[in-house]
C-alpha cells in the first residue's frame, strides 16, 4: 500500500531506500489504483525531491531495467529535459554525430518527444535510424557506428504500468518525479553527462544526484537568450554549468566570447516537425545548413569533448567540433548508424 508512504511525503520526511525499493515495485504494478498512485506522485511532487531520493529512485528502476550490454569504457550521454518549449531543431541529437565524429564514443539514451513536436527518436527515425533495435545489439551498433540510441521504451519496459498515472497527472498540469528521471535512466550507466536542463533552479540537484551516481564527469547546463531559457549550451547569451568532477561539484559560467560565433537570435534556431528537423540536421552535417544551428550544435559538441577530457580548452574543443562537421566525418558517424541499425 503507498498511503503510509504519502503520509510520510505529507509529514515532510524523507524517504528511504527501502522505502523507494517499495514504492517502486508499487507504482509499476498496474494492479495497483490509480488514484493511490497519483496520490503518491502528488505528495512526492509538493514535498520536493531531494537529491538522495531522486539517485535512489534511479538505483532501483535501473535494477528493472532491461540491460545493453556496453562495457565499453569513456562513453557519453548527451541529453536534455526538454520542458523549454522553444520549438528548436534536436540540438542533442545533432551532436552526438559531432562528438562520435571526434572519437568519443556516444550512447545516447531518449524518447519521443513530450512538449516538443520532434524528440530525439523522432528525428532518429527521420534520419532513417531504426530506433527499436533489441538491447543484445547496442554493444555490436556502438561498435560500428561510434555511437548509439537508446530507446527508453524498449529498456524500461515495465514504465507501460505507470503510464495512465502519468497521463492523468500531465492532463491536470502535476509534474512528477519521473519528468526529473528521464535524463538520469540510461541503462548503460555512463561515465560521463552533458545534461540540459530548462529549469535553472534544478542545476544544484542534478549535479548532486551526478554525484551520489558515482559519474566521472558530468555537467548539468541551463542556457540563456533573450527570449528565455534553454535546456541546451546557448550561443545566445551566457550558460551557467553545475558540474561534478570526481565527486566535487563546481559552478561556473560557460565564457564563449572568444568564439568564433556569429550573432543570432534564437528564430535562426527553430525548429519544426521530425522531417523538418531531419533535413536541417543532414543540412548541417552536409556542410550546407545555418550558420546559427551549426554553432550551436558545434558549440554543445564541444562540451562533450570537455567533459569527457578528450579536450580541456573550449576554443580547441570548439574548432575540432567544428571541424568534425567540416570533414564529414559527423555525416559519416549518421551514415554508419543507418546502416548498423537497419
């Protein structure tokens, strides 16, 4: 039964891990009511997660979670909450062609897009990625292709139960916790993070559930423009970064006034539906797309670069980024990931 646990929520008390391997194994048994369910999210959701029951919930559901088989060491995934509601092209996704095409290896880890009209795996699929691949086949596609998707539904199977919970929720406008999770789920544990994050305010959590999850290096983003915030590295105004490294967190903002970035407003930075997105990414990578996109995709890769350590000066980081895209070898990495997964 959760209602012990919402009252405990209700009183204010933090819960426990055995408390959340319990809640956990409540909330994905469809068995279980609706309304008790919702009621629980609710409480968890007015208290406030802290840091230590958000990277617990993440232990337990990744324990559930069907498993990729990567022990490729290095990795990154890059990703964002979304939640911006700006509408622009799949930065993200864009640079994980750029960051594989330097040499580091890239395991991304997504879904459909939820308050965007394109999410990582619908731009995939335009792509002409097949995003349903089995788990047994990640390690053979990372392989091949330099990098590879995750498609949270084919690892977090048992989500379906929670589904109608979460459908009731959004529908009266009641965030939960597992809008927080998303980011944090990726079943092959990487080393590394490169996290956007639309709400400022949530930097300090992330950083400090990177953490409590042991990460090597990861970096929770919050950009900025005139128009309002980003969930990405912005090359429209400054971006504050909570990172930890090696288990001590820092805060800093991102100083890009030494690139070579030309202005734009974020309207050069739009996007529209999958297909839509999908041309402008092959656009980019082509070598043909905005100058503006191409920055900015070139800018979020070179973080990647950073927080792994494959490079330590953003200016350096940037021109291999850009480079990368210059050279082909960022189309080359899509090429191959067609071909791995189809």
């Amino acid at each position: 039964m959760l209602a012990p646990f919402t009252e405990k929520l209700h009183a204010g008390t933090e819960l426990t891990r055995p408390d959340i391997e319990t809640i956990c194994s409540l909330l994905l048994d469809d068995g279980q009511p609706i309304p008790q369910r919702a009621d629980f999210l609710r409480a968890l959701e007015k208290k406030g997660a802290t840091a230590g029951e958000v990277a617990s919930f993440v232990e337990v559901l990744l324990l559930r979670a069907n498993s990729p088989g990567i022990s490729l060491e290095g990795i990154i995934d890059v990703c964002g909450t979304g939640g911006d509601r700006h509408g622009l092209v799949n930065i993200s996704t864009a640079s994980m062609f750029v960051t594989a095409g330097c040499g580091v290896p890239v395991v991304k880890h997504g879904n459909r897009g939820v308050t965007s009209k394109s999410g990582g795996a619908d731009v995939l699929e335009a792509l002409g990625v097949r995003i349903d691949t089995a788990p047994e086949r990640a390690a053979e596609i990372l392989d091949l292709a330099g990098c590879v998707f995750l498609f949270a539904p084919q690892y977090h199977p048992t989500f379906k139960a929670i589904a109608p919970v979460r459908k009731l929720l959004a529908e009266e406008g009641t965030p939960t916790i597992f809008n927080l999770l998303g980011p944090l789920l990726n079943p092959a544990k990487p080393e590394f993070q490169l996290a956007g994050v639309f709400n400022p305010r949530l930097l300090p959590l992330y950083a400090e559930v990177f953490r409590l999850l042991g990460r090597h290096s990861a970096w929770a983003v919050h950009g900025e423009s005139p128009e309002g915030g980003l969930d990405e590295v912005s090359t429209l105004g400054p971006t504050t970064v909570h990172r930890v490294e090696d288990g001590v967190i820092f805060e800093d903002q991102l100083e890009i006034e030494k690139l070579p970035i030309a202005p734009a407003v974020l309207a050069d930075l739009k996007g529209g539906g999958a297909e839509e997105n999908a041309r402008t990414v092959v656009d980019v990578l082509e070598g043909s797309g905005p100058v503006a996109i191409r920055q900015i995709i070139a800018l979020n890769a070179a973080c990647s670069l950073l927080v792994t350590g494959a490079e330590v000066q953003l200016e350096e980081a940037f021109r291999r980024a850009e480079e990368s895209i210059a050279s082909g070898r960022a189309l080359d990495v899509l090429n191959k990931l067609r071909l791995a997964t189809n």
